[in-house]
C-alpha cells in the first residue's frame, strides 16, 4: 500500500472527499517527523513506537577499492511494532 492507496481507503471509511483524506494523512505524517525532530518518540497503542537512533560516527572500507572511509554521525528514525501488531501479522 502506498500513500494514495492509504488516501483513498480513508476517503471512502470517512465518507470525505480525497482531498480532505489526504489533508488528514499529511497532518498526521508531518506530526510524527516533527516530534522526531525534536528527539521525541511517537507512541500508538497497540501499534508500536516511533524515535530516533543516533549512529557514531565509524570507519568503513570502501568494496571496490579496499580503502578505508570515513562515515559520519548520523540521526536515523527508528521504528519498534507493538506486540499487538505484531501478533495481528504473525
């Protein structure tokens, strides 16, 4: 399923036109980067929980040239299901 898909299936379940699905779609996509931002996790029961990973800074080699390379420190969203959810896939 991709965004459309996600707009669509909220459209019809609100009984709303597409264009107010999506509205709501990119509010609550948009809410959950920007608490990410500020290093904040996003929690939702039964579903799992969204934070940030900081990465150290490390060294790696290069595979086509053996050289060793410098990677910087990075932040990286992290995702965590919740046992619910993952109970409903399994």
């Amino acid at each position: 399923m991709n965004k459309v898909a996600l707009v669509e299936k909220l459209s019809e379940v609100m009984n709303s036109t597409k264009v107010e699905a999506e509205r709501a779609v990119d509010c609550i996509f948009e809410n959950i980067v920007a608490t990410l931002k500020k290093s904040e996790e996003v929690s939702i029961a039964g579903f799992g929980k969204f934070s940030v990973k900081d990465k150290p800074a490390r060294m790696a080699r290069n595979p086509k040239t053996g050289e060793q390379v410098k990677v910087a420190a990075k932040r990286v969203p992290k995702f965590r299901p919740a046992k619910g959810l993952k109970d409903m896939v399994a």
